[in-house]
C-alpha cells in the first residue's frame, strides 16, 4: 500500500518530454540558469557517461573537456530547470558507466560512432 501511494507521489513529478539517451551519446544540455532578477539558457554539451537512479531520483552525468581539463556535471533527469537534452551523436559502448574516459586524453577520449538510419530516427525524408 505505502509502495503504491510512493509510485503516485513520484508519478506526478515526471516530465514528459524527456528526450530518451543513452550512455556514450554526445549531448547538449540546455538548462535555465537565474541570474539576479533575469533567466537565460546554458547549454553544456558533452558526453554522457553515466546514468544512475529510478522514476523521478533519476540523474545523469555529462563529461566535456574545457581548456585541457575535464568538468563533468551531474542532471536530475526531470528536473524542471532542464529545458531540453539534445542528441548530438551516438557511440558504441560497451559498459555502463564509462568513468574510463577520465584518465585518458587526446585522441584516446573518441567512441566509435553508432551508425543508425536516418529515416528511423525521425528525420523528414
């Protein structure tokens, strides 16, 4: 009984429009950030290399390389500040978290490219 009244608890908090990805994807994180009195969007874009949680504890962790030195940042999934996740491009992995990638550099931090059709993906052809 007390399971079922948390599954509605947590129902009512999810977001609908959640773009669905995967671990290895490059991806543009766009969130609102407030700044004094005005809000804009920041986008940061990267590599996701973990997903973590369930229903609306959801998160997920974004890696990118800013002047030769790796920042990461961790999202809740439906958070209502995250204004949209888009798909870059998708890899091949192999693992389900990809904390590897933290120790390499260079040309060594590439993933193989998942090759996918066009027409399935959702483009107007």
């Amino acid at each position: 009984m007390s399971q079922e009244i948390l599954n509605y608890v947590e129902s009512t908090n999810l977001n609908e429009n959640v773009c669905e990805f995967e671990i290895g994807d490059m991806v543009d994180v766009h969130t609102k950030i407030m700044e004094g009195a005005k809000e804009r969007v920041q986008v940061f874009s990267g590599v996701v290399i973990a997903k973590s949680g369930s229903g609306s504890r959801e998160m997920f962790t974004v890696r990118r390389i800013v002047s030769g030195q790796g920042v990461e940042r961790k999202f809740p999934l439906h958070s209502p500040r995250i204004v949209k996740v888009e798909i870059k491009r998708s890899s091949v992995v192999r693992r389900a978290k990809l904390y590897y990638l933290r120790e390499r550099s260079g040309k060594a931090v590439r993933l193989k490219e998942r090759r996918t059709d066009r027409k399935k993906v959702g483009s107007r052809q």
